[in-house]
C-alpha cells in the first residue's frame, strides 16, 4: 500500500467560504489592539497610507498563494518537497513552526495586557491567562476543520461588534484630525510601515491552510473581495480612532475598547458597549488560537507525525512561561521584534511565498467541480476500455 505523505492526510477539510470569512473577520480583529496605537505614533493623521501599503503588499502575497492553489493540489509545502525534495520541505515545514512561535511573542503580550484592562477592574493574578492557554491548548490539538469551525462562528460574532461600536464611536469623530494629508513627513510615515510588519503579514498563516484546501473555479476572485472587505474595515476603524483621539490616539492603547466610550447613551443604561467587545474577544482568541495551531501544525510536519498533544503541551506551556515572565520586559521585546528583527516578517510572509511561484509544478491540474469533469472522467474511462484486449 502506498504510504500517504504527511501533507496529504488532512486534505480536504476547508472549503472557500472559511478561507474567505478568515481573511474578512479573523484578520482583521488581530489589527484593533495595539496597531492603531503605534501606527498614529509614527504617522500622525497619515496612518491611512502606511496601513494601506501594508494591504498592498500582502494582497499580492494573497494572490500569488490563490495563484499557486489554483495550479497545484498538493498545497504550498507539498510544492517545495517536489522541487526540493523531502528533507528540503521539513526543514521548511520547522523554520515555519518557529517563526509562528516568533511571530506570537508580541501579540501574545498584548493579548495578555488587553484582558487584564478590559476583563477586571483591579490587578488580578497574572496567572488568570493561562485560561487562554487551555483553550489554545485543545485546539492545537486539532486537525484544520476546528479552525474552519471557528472561521464561521467569527462572521457573526465580528460583524456585529463591529458595526455595533463603530455605531458608537463615529458620531464622536472629527475627521478634520486627518487633515492635512500629506502632513506628516515621509521618513516618520515609512518608520511607522516598517515597526507595523509584524501586524499585517498575515499572510503566511494562509500557508497551512493551502494544506488542506481544494482550490475551487472563482474562489480567487471571493477571497480577494473579501481580503478587500476586511482592509476596509481596518481602515474604517483608523480613521474613526484618529478622529476621536487626534494627537492622543498615541496613548490610547486597545483602541477598540475606547472609541465608543463617548456615545452619550451610556451614561444612561450603561456600559452595554462591553458585551460588544467581549463579542469580539472570542474572535481574538480564535485567531491567537490559530497562529500556535499553524506552528504545532508545522512542527508535527517537520518530524512526520501526526501525533500533536505533545507538541501542543510543550508550546502552550512554554508560551504561558513566557508571558509570566516576558510582561515586565515589554518595551525592550517590542523594540527587538519591530525594530531590529521586523525583516523576519518579511522574510517569511512576503519573499517566500513569492518565490514559490517560480516552483515547477509535476503533478497535473485535477478537474474542478463543474461541467467539465464528468466529460473528462468518461472519455479517459473509454480510453481504458478500448486498449483493454
């Protein structure tokens, strides 16, 4: 019996709608924390224009991936492992596994602060955040269909969070905070894009997913719309938060916890805007979730096993270590992973990817799900027939 190669077993278990309620949902709510912040630090009333070159770039990333799902049914690892051979892939599949780990030392931290300043009214234990570990924990256990799961149960959870605080917060708004356009100089505008990479290469967690996705005729054209869609829910959000905010948005970190502090209803039937944002925690910790499900997905790959609780123990855990002890050392991590080593991010999200392209594809084109493939099926069965003696 031909044995089944690592990358192939769990295909197909997504299907386009989940791939496109990621790009448009889950996404974007990893932008509403600390991002906003930091990008109207550096570019002032131009935050629009570096947020929106980040957007830019990885929509080319985007559609070189579609690209090359659209050619091949081995996904993007299976491509290097026919090109470059199988040791060449698992070393892939383990540098991948680490930068995902990377990639999450930041955020995590963030995360970390976030549910202590929006969840409790005093100082709790920090070991109250190890409950995101045990959720993190299971699903990391998990093949691809509980993020596909989790893709679905964020559309609604998002949508209305969202078009329920920006229904409280635009009203407090002043756009004229992002005149005059152009305002800021150039060198702070491109400072901001470089230290803001690591919030927008999300691109790469598409890579895991090609795993485990069929490409289907006009899947393309949706994911990109709705990639599209989420960019304009991100910048939505910039221009309401610097209208609010102006010259203080800097100081204003967890944005999406303050914009609609100001709607004058709740100062009569109070704080309802929390269940709003406790909505949109859930969709934060799913895609938290994800980002250490793709490096045990990784990892596992790497050593050829399918065995993931181990793997998910041991980062979890270290990770949970991690943030106790990392907390008190925030500036000096934020300034080595976005200042110093945000060339890793490009590195992993952009250049590789895109040099994927240049991949000689060896395995034929499977017909789509369409008119064309009963045809196809019978002319090759009569083929068979007619050279049977």
């Amino acid at each position: 019996m031909t044995a089944i190669h690592p990358i192939q077993q769990d295909r197909p278990v997504l299907n386009g709608r989940q791939l496109c309620f990621f790009v448009a949902f889950l996404v974007p709510a990893s932008k509403l924390l600390a991002m906003p912040a930091l990008l109207s630090y550096f570019a002032k009333g131009d935050l629009l224009f570096p947020a929106l070159a980040h957007y830019l770039l990885q929509a080319c990333v985007l559609a070189a991936l579609l690209f090359i799902a659209s050619r091949s049914d081995k996904g993007f690892f299976g491509l290097v492992a026919d090109n470059l051979g199988k040791p060449a892939a698992r070393i892939l599949y383990g540098l991948y596994a680490v930068y995902f780990l990377f990639s999450a030392l930041q955020p995590l931290l963030d995360l970390e602060r976030f549910v202590y300043t929006a969840f409790f009214d005093s100082a709790p234990p920090m070991s109250i955040f190890c409950v995101f570990f045990f959720l993190s924990g299971f699903i990391c256990t998990k093949n691809l269909k509980a993020f596909g799961r989790s893709a679905d149960i964020s559309m609604p959870l998002f949508l209305v969070a969202f078009i329920g605080l920006m229904i409280m917060s635009v009203g407090s708004a002043d756009f004229s905070n992002l005149l005059p356009v152009f305002g800021n100089p150039f060198r702070s505008t491109a400072t901001g894009f470089l230290e803001t990479t690591g919030h927008f290469s999300d691109t790469a967690l598409i890579l895991p997913l090609l795993d485990a996705y069929r490409y289907r005729k006009g899947d393309g054209k949706k994911v990109m719309l709705s990639y599209g869609g989420g960019a304009l829910f991100v910048l939505f959000f910039l221009a309401v938060f610097y209208g609010i905010f102006g010259p203080l948005a800097p100081r204003q970190e967890f944005a999406f916890i303050k914009t609609a502090q100001y709607f004058p209803a709740l100062s009569v039937v109070g704080r309802f805007d929390l269940l709003l944002i406790y909505m949109m925690t859930v969709v934060l910790l799913f895609y938290y979730s994800f980002v250490l499900q793709s490096s045990v997905l990784c990892f596992a790959r790497a050593i050829g096993t399918e065995k993931r609780v181990l793997l998910s123990a041991a980062i979890n855990v270290l990770l949970f270590l991690y943030t106790l002890l990392a907390v008190k050392h925030y500036n000096v991590i934020y300034y080595a992973i976005s200042l110093r080593l945000f060339w890793v991010f490009l590195l992993f999200a952009d250049v590789i990817p895109l040099a994927c392209l240049f991949l000689r594809q060896r395995e034929k084109k499977r017909p789509e799900n369409g008119k064309k493939g009963p045809p196809e099926r019978k002319k090759r069965t009569g083929e068979v027939s007619r050279a049977q003696p």
